[in-house]
C-alpha cells in the first residue's frame, strides 16, 4: 500500500510543521499540507495546525511510501525521466486505498520531490513524463501550459479512414451524467480544441484503422471525444462510442472482461501515448519502445463488436 501509518519519536518539543520537514526533508509548505490534512496523529487524534506543538514522544505519520512493482524508467537525466505506463494504472493514487500508481515508481527512483507532469488517463498507456525536482517539476508544468511540449497518440479505432484530417470542436465539461456518462462533450460553448490525424495503416478484417493523433491543445479526453464526434471511436473506449448502460456498467465497475470486450470492441482503451518532443537546455524527442501497432490482437471482431457508434 502506498498510503502507510508508522510511528516516530520526537526528541524533544517543536511546532508540527517542522518535524515533520526534519523527518521526511520537506520543504514547509508540504509539511503543512500534511498537518492540515491530519495525517499527524497523538495518541490516536489527528491535529490539523502546522504551528501546533508537539511534546517529546511518540506520534505517528500517515503519509505516501513508494512501493515498487520495479519498472524502470525509459529515459532518464539528472532533471527528469519518462516512463512507459501500463493500460489501467494511475498516474497518481486516487484515495488512500490506491493500491499502486505510477507515483510509486516516481517517487521510488528520484525520492519525494519527484512528481509526475501532466495527466495521462488511466486506460491509457505509453509516455509519462516525470520531474526529479522541483524547479524541473515547475519548468515542465509550465511548457506544458505554453504549449510548448508536443504529444503524439497512436489510437486503433473503429471503421476505415483513407484520409488526413483535423477537428476543432469546443470541448465543454459534462455536469449532467442522467443522459449520458461523457465526462466532456463537443459544444459551441466549450474551450477551443484541435487535433490533427493521419491514418498508419487499415485492418480491413478488424475494420479499424491504425491513427496518429496530434493534439494541439490539451483538453480533458480530447482525442477521445473528437473521434467520438466524427464517428470513429476509439475502440475498447469504456465511455464514448458504448453505451449508456455499458458505461454505468464499466463506471461501477460491474462490466465483465467479455461483455466489455464486446461492447466496446476491445479490452482496454487502444489509446498510447507515443512520442514527446520538447526543450529542457537541449531539444529532446523521446519515442515509446512499445509496438502499439502489435496489439490489435486485443481488438475483437467486427462481427461480434456491438457498440454504438452514433
């Protein structure tokens, strides 16, 4: 478990913040973050003040303790490092209970200031950038928010595309899940959205197509929902091109392997990242090792897949 209570002792008397910045060499303000979030017990009551203080004596920390399933990374420096992420593995825990995430890896080979960069889906596999400090954490984030650091996906999805083509739908956020359970949907009212793609290669048995997805902004399941709209879904996606009731299902985490292999048209969502390109003192383009094109042999059928495409 990543999420971990041990018990320390304190030497002698001094405000909460600053053990715990003595005893896991933080920096203040994620030593108050812990505190605040009353991961610093005595004798069993949680204390929420930073400046609180504490006695010489026993107490006992909740906090994130790296455990390694020991994948290593994929490229690595002295600033940051890239992984290849499986399909159906977090970026970051989502609770306490999270029984394993990439952070683990993070953390585990660069320590505790080291943190993921950006967002990748769960269901989605491929290239995740990480920092190993934390002005490389800032600097990243940043070019992230700039746009300056390019992103390249490989998608399988359903039915044949000869052409190159771009969509730039606004992407709004979904606040009524009655209907349909897109997390995002395609509406003039939305942020702006663009994503180049040009097809690799026709499966003419599967009847899918093998894409390069280029998006030029980040938005929340952007490659997701503009395929989606044009009518060519991602296959194995367990929220858009499925439907109502096989995303409830997958959401509540109810759909079987198989009915989930049927219903969405693979068994996990044939979305990789594949390539980073971006600028960190020299010019670097990193490209996953992964043979995505290999792994339409999760792809089912075309004749037993059943999802709604419209």
């Amino acid at each position: 478990m990543p999420f971990v209570k041990e018990k320390f002792h304190v030497k002698h008397t001094m405000p909460a913040f600053l053990f715990i910045m003595r005893q896991f060499e933080f920096t203040q303000a994620q030593a108050q973050r812990l505190v605040c979030k009353g991961r610093l017990l005595i004798e069993g009551e949680s204390i929420f003040n930073p400046g609180t203080k504490i006695d010489a004596g026993e107490v006992e920390v909740v906090y994130f303790k790296a455990d390694s399933r020991g994948k290593k990374p994929l490229f690595s420096n002295r600033d940051f490092m890239v992984f290849e992420k499986p399909s159906g593995v977090l970026v970051h825990p989502n609770t306490m209970a999270t029984p394993y995430s990439m952070l683990d890896e993070i953390r585990h080979t660069s320590g505790d200031h080291a943190n993921a960069v950006h967002r990748i889906d769960m269901e989605t596999s491929g290239l995740l950038l990480a920092s190993k400090h934390k002005k490389a954490e800032h600097h990243l984030k940043n070019a992230f928010e700039i746009k300056t650091i390019r992103k390249s996906y490989l998608a399988w999805v359903d039915g044949k595309i000869n052409e190159p083509f771009s969509v730039s739908e606004k992407i709004k956020i979904n606040n009524d899940y009655s209907k349909v359970k897109h997390k995002v949907f395609i509406s003039k009212e939305g942020k702006t959205a663009h994503t180049d793609f040009r097809p690799l290669r026709y499966d003419k048995t599967l009847d899918t197509t093998l894409l390069a997805c280029y998006p030029l902004t980040g938005r929340t399941h952007q490659i997701r929902v503009h395929l989606f709209h044009v009518k060519h879904p991602i296959l194995g996606d367990p929220i858009y091109g499925t439907t109502f009731h096989a995303a409830n299902s997958y959401l509540e985490d109810k759909l079987s392997e198989e009915e989930r292999f049927v219903e969405t048209g693979a068994h996990r969502l044939m979305l990789h990242a594949h390539t980073l390109s971006f600028t960190y003192g020299n010019r670097f383009f990193i490209e996953s090792k992964s043979d995505f094109e290999k792994m339409s042999g999760l792809i089912c059928p075309k004749e037993v897949r059943r999802f709604n495409r419209f």
